[in-house]
C-alpha cells in the first residue's frame, strides 16, 4: 500500500500541511506514524480531504462535515452516494444562503445606484425608517436599529 507524506498529501491536495495537521486534529482525516514519528496517509485521504474543501466551498461548518465522515461505516471515505445523500441534506441550507446573498445585493445595488445613502429611504441602515423614532443625530448610522 503506497503512503503519502505530509507533503506529498499537501500537493496533491492543494491544501497546505497546516490545513492536514488542523483536520488531522480534528479527526477529519487519519495519519499513521513512522518509527521518526512522520505522518504517512494512506491514498483513500485524499478523497476525504476533497470532501472537506468541496463541503466547506458550499458552506458547511466542519463540526457538520465531522458528523457527517463520523456517520460513515467504519470510518470509510465519502463514496459518490454518501455525497448525494449528505449534499440533498446540505442543499436547503445553501439554497437559504443563496436566497439571502441576492436580497443583500438586490439592496446593495440601490444604494450604490444612487449613492444617497438616505436614512429614510435605505432598506439596509434604516428599514421602514425605523430611527426616525431615535431623533437626530450620527449616533444613528454608527448604532443602527436591531
């Protein structure tokens, strides 16, 4: 069975020997040790490790992505159907991000459209004018409604 160093790991992963040591330490992936105390991997890591960059690109906590490689039998690595499985569940969460991302530039644009910033008007400072119940003052823009 052929085993990767750290390094060998890290460049075919495209993720740095620090990010392996951390998910290492977090129980994401597994290492066994040399004699010298190196770290080897087996080849199936990088799989994990591919799980692990594409799941936190979508936007999954890595406390979501280590109880999602926990559930796995034996602590095998993610197959295609794990990741069809575990991404239908994932799917709403992004698609609430998703939603979330275009109201926010929806309403960044009018601001930037017009440049106004208008306490009254703008939907992301003042929402429905609420501080206009607060009086006058700059305190408003730097303390903004919750």
């Amino acid at each position: 069975m052929e085993l990767l160093t750290i390094g060998d790991l890290a460049a075919r992963s495209g993720v740095a020997p620090s990010a392996l040591r951390f998910y290492e330490r977090e129980g994401l992936i597994h290492a066994t040790r040399t004699g010298g105390n190196q770290r080897r991997y087996e080849r199936h890591e990088l799989r994990r490790v591919a799980f692990i960059r594409i799941a936190q690109q979508v936007g999954v906590s890595l406390e979501e992505v280590r109880e999602a490689l926990a559930a796995l039998p034996e602590s095998r690595t993610p197959t295609k159907a794990d990741w069809a499985r575990l991404s239908a569940r994932w799917r709403r969460k992004l698609e609430d991000r998703i939603a979330m991302m275009e109201r926010l530039r929806d309403q960044l644009t009018g601001c930037i459209g017009c440049g106004c910033l208008s306490l009254q008007r703008c939907n992301l400072i003042n929402p429905k004018d609420r501080l206009a119940e607060r009086g006058q003052g700059a305190q408003m823009v730097v303390n903004p409604p919750a």
